[in-house]
C-alpha cells in the first residue's frame, strides 16, 4: 500500500529532474498556434538540461520537454562538446539534438563542420548522412556519412571517404580512427599516396600516424618508381625503417627488370637490404625470354662502393684549423656527384640449394650472387651449367648475362665440359680454367688454360657413325663450336693426340678423372626449380676455397 502511494511521487520527481530548464528569455510568449502551452522565447535565450547549456536568439519550447532553437544556437556540454549551427530540434526525454545549417561539433583535438548533425547526448553518439569534414591535429577527413563515438573516441567514415595528412593522402569506403591514439583503420579497398607519388592498395589494415607504423592487409600493393611489392599482409615502421611482408610475397623491381617472389620477406631500408624466403624465387626477364631461379633464400641489397669512398674521401680532405702563419687547409671538390664510384650496384644473393630454368640455360649450385653493375652472376660449390646439350662445371663459375644474351661463362678448378652423345658416350673437356664464349646464346668457343685435356667421339658425315676417338693433351686448348656440335680443336703449346678405334673399346675407358654426368639433378622446367635432388659430389681445389668465403 505505501509503495502504491509512493510511485507516482518518484515517477513526478524522475521526470522532473529531466524537464529542460529555461534560465533566461528577453520576452516569452504563448503561441496559440502551436498549443496552448507552447513557449515563444525571444532574445538571449538559455537552456539548461542534465549538464548542458544550450543558446539560441530565439526558441519554442513544447510542454512535452521539447524545443526548436534559432539563430546562433549553441549547446555545450561540460567542457568536452561545443555544438553550433542556425537550427536544432532538441528532444529533453530522449537526449537527442538535431542541429542543421553551418554545424561545427568541437571536441578537444577535433573539429567537425557539416550541414546537418545528429547527436545523441546519452550515447554520446554523433553523425551525419549528408556529407562533413573532420579536422584533427595532423589530418583532414571528409566522408559522406559519419558517426563520432564520444565515450570511445572512435570516429567511423563511410562513402568517399578522404584523409589528407602531410605525408600522404587516403582514399576509402570505409575508415575507422581512434582520436586519442591517431590510429586510422581501413576496411575495404583503400588507396594511399604520398607526396614523393609512393603508392599503397589494400583493402583492410591500420596506420598510426603517431609511431608511423602500419600493417596492410589482402591484396596488398605498394609502389613507388622503382619498386612494387604486394603480398597478403604487410607491416612497416617508418621510424625503423623496417618492413615485413607475409604469404604470396611479390618485390619487383622495374629499373632492374627482376621480380622476387615468397612467402616471407623482410626490409632493412636503413642497411639497404631486403630478403624473401619460404618457396623464394627470382624472375629476371627480357624481351625474349625469363630466368627462373629458386633458393632457400634470396636476398637484395646495393654495393658499398660509394659510402666508404666517400666517408674515406671525407676523412682525408676535411677541413683542419690552420696553424699560425699557415693557410687554411680547404676541403676539395666533391668527385662523387658525376662520378661512377657514386652509382649505387644491385646485388642478388641466394643461398642454398640454388637451382635455375631458362629456355637455353639451366644451372645448379649451393649460393649464387648477381652484380648489377658488371650483369655477372657468380655460382659457388658444386656449380654446374647447362647450355643445350653441354654441360659445365667446375669449382667455381661466373656467367655474363646482360639483357637476355649470354656473352661468356668462366670456369675456375676442375672445369669440365661435356656433351651427351647417347646414353653411355660423351665428348669431353677438362682444364684448370676456361673461358666459353657464346653466340646467340649457343656456346660458339671454348678456350681451356691449364693442363687441357678432351675426348672426341669423330663421327662419319653421312651416316653419323662412331669412326674414332680422339684423346688428346695440351698446355691449353680452342674448341670451335657448330651447329651445337665441336667443330675444331687447336692444340696451343705442347700438343699430345691419340686416335684410337671405337670398337675394342669401352666407353667406361674413354672417361675423363673427375667427369660426371649430371643429368639427373638438371631442371627441365620452371616448376622443377623446386625439386630438391641430392647435391653432386664434386670438391672444390685448394685454390678456389676462398670463393666460398665470399659466397657466405
């Protein structure tokens, strides 16, 4: 019975204490029109409702606790909101303000302006559906709709949504951005562009424009003039200068026509360095043709030529106090500006396991290295090539490869060269060096230095039958090569040659010491460059195991 009597007294208090409070008017009025008790406020008018103030020139104020503000109105709310415009609709029961006309919502690091704004001051919720702009410390955001999340500090955009920063530009479906930790967040395809015309495509991620740390998600690309790297997910501290970069990874690189592919990769922008690994995999192309080339790991990076020179160049002319009577010592000129030795060289390493396909070359190795400045590829332990039907190796190897065209291939300790004649047969070349030279891409001469030795199958013209076996030993050796077959040997300084019959005789014999045939390791395609074969068992001299070194 006394709560019965006691409910409709706090039910009156409740919605007392939620009535909006007149505070000043310069003349009220009752517009019969409206009802009855219908308020008509005129001149410095001034509301007050559960901790906001609110002004106006002029309002009408509804007995259900309701008002219309005209002329500017303001609503300010602690000292966390101010809210203007020129019209606004404010409902006391629910907390809900409309404001029209020139709006600009003003929080601490932020400023809003559109021409219409819904706030919800119980959610502490802020929105527009017509269009607004959004400035903050560093950055200017314009959208087609909004929602501003006062209690969390969130803002989240929608349709043509623009974020300008100093450093870059944004452009997106949808942005969600924290105003107290500047951390942007991209849902959905999302275009980024800098000053220096750098460009980023995802199409989900976040950036803090604070740290200048970022990670960009699904089908992401980043480009700049040189360079564009995409790959499932990549992150980047700028401060760091570092970058990583996950699943379906792809660097390519259009100054040096090369493309590097995995599926984990990592850059050291400050150590001028990048590696991939993980299924990694090089891709140098030309107009005719492309180079396959796997390894475990494939790394980037540019010579240091530049850098010492300079830092030496700086050491031995920099600028020293004069001693009295003595001139001043003066710096010279700087020599790098048109200088080569300023020229910054790419360089490719790969590491273990190394095996290539092309159309007209085929190799295997342990590590390999690419110098851009000289197009020399160098192959460590256990090279071998394959050009057509030869096969070369040696302790160690380098190739001249410039623009799809093979110019010469140097062999160094145990070179050997060998042609597949049939299934048991070989012609045979062996040296402590050799120089091949190649003619539109076909090995066209071979020259041999050092301890020269080869076996020759001699074959009849018209019916290609075995007429005799030609052993010979020299000092050093030219081997002329047509139509992919030996056409001339030239014996140089100390000739020593022996034919002897095919028959009577076995090919096991006519073997050179150390010559293998490797065909079973060689790549046949550019998807057998992952196959894994087992390592043949060819040991490096004495006088090469440096290259090893520098292979490491």
């Amino acid at each position: 019975m006394i709560f019965t009597l006691l409910l409709p007294a706090l039910i009156h208090a409740q919605n007392k204490a939620r009535e909006i409070e007149l505070l000043n008017a310069n003349s009220l009025e009752f517009d019969e029109n409206l009802g009855g008790k219908t308020k008509r406020l005129l001149g410095d008018v001034r509301f007050r409702h559960e901790g906001a103030l609110m002004f106006c020139d002029s309002a009408y104020y509804f007995d259900d606790n309701k008002l219309d503000a005209f002329g500017h109105v303001k609503l300010v709310q602690g000292d966390t909101v101010t809210l203007t415009g020129e019209i606004m609709h404010y409902d006391g029961n629910t907390k809900k303000a409309d404001i029209q006309r020139n709006v600009v919502l003003k929080e601490k690091k932020m400023t809003l302006t559109t021409q219409q704004l819904y706030y919800d001051r119980e959610k502490g919720i802020a929105h527009y559906l017509s269009g607004g702009k959004i400035v903050t410390e560093e950055n200017t955001l314009t959208s087609l709709i909004a929602y501003y999340y006062n209690k969390e500090k969130m803002l989240h955009f929608h349709k043509n949504v623009v974020l300008v920063n100093p450093d870059y530009t944004i452009k997106t479906d949808t942005l969600k951005q924290n105003t107290q930790t500047d951390i942007s967040y991209f849902l959905g395809p999302t275009y980024m562009t800098t000053p220096e015309n750098d460009k980023i495509y995802c199409e989900n991620g976040w950036y803090n424009s604070k740290t200048d740390k970022a990670r960009f998600g699904k089908n992401t690309r980043l480009e700049n003039k040189n360079q564009t790297i995409t790959g499932d997910s990549i992150y980047y501290d700028k401060p760091l200068g570092y970058g990583r970069a996950v699943r379906h990874v792809s660097i390519h690189d259009t100054a040096e026509k090369i493309i590097l592919k995995g599926h984990l990769a990592e850059f050291f922008e400050k150590q001028d360095y990048s590696y991939i690994t993980d299924s990694a995999m090089m891709l140098q192309y030309d107009k005719t043709d492309t180079l396959f080339l796997h390894a475990d790991t494939l790394k980037s990076t540019y010579d240091s030529v530049y850098f010492s020179a300079k830092k030496n160049h700086e050491k031995a002319h920099k600028k020293t106090p004069a001693k009295k009577g003595s001139k001043q010592i003066e710096p010279s000129p700087e020599p790098f500006k048109n200088d080569s030795l300023a020229e910054r060289h790419r360089i490719l390493l790969a590491w273990r396991h190394v095996r290539f396909y092309r159309k007209d070359m085929q190799g295997v190795c342990d590590s390999l290295a690419y110098t851009g400045n000289d197009s020399l590829m160098k192959m460590y332990v256990s090279p071998i090539l394959w050009n057509e039907a030869n096969q070369l190796n040696g302790d160690f190897m380098q190739i001249k490869l410039s623009g799809g065209t093979l110019y010469f291939i140097d062999q160094i300790g145990k070179a050997f060269i060998g042609s597949q004649l049939d299934s048991v047969r070989y012609n045979q070349i062996k040296g402590k060096r050799t120089r091949g030279f190649f003619l539109n891409n076909e090995l066209h001469l071979v020259r041999v230095k050092g301890n020269a030795m080869s076996i020759y199958y001699a074959r009849d013209d018209e019916d290609s039958s075995y007429v005799g076996i030609n052993n010979a030993k020299s000092t050093d050796m030219d081997i002329t090569m047509a139509n992919k077959k030996v056409h001339q040997i030239s014996f140089l300084q100390s000739p020593d040659a022996l034919m002897s019959p095919v028959k009577g005789s076995s090919p096991s014999e006519n073997m050179l010491e150390g010559f293998t045939w490797f065909g079973t390791i060689r790549p046949n395609s550019r998807q057998d460059i992952f196959r894994k074969p087992e390592s043949p068992n060819i040991k490096p001299t004495q006088s090469t195991k440096g290259y090893k070194k520098k292979a490491r």
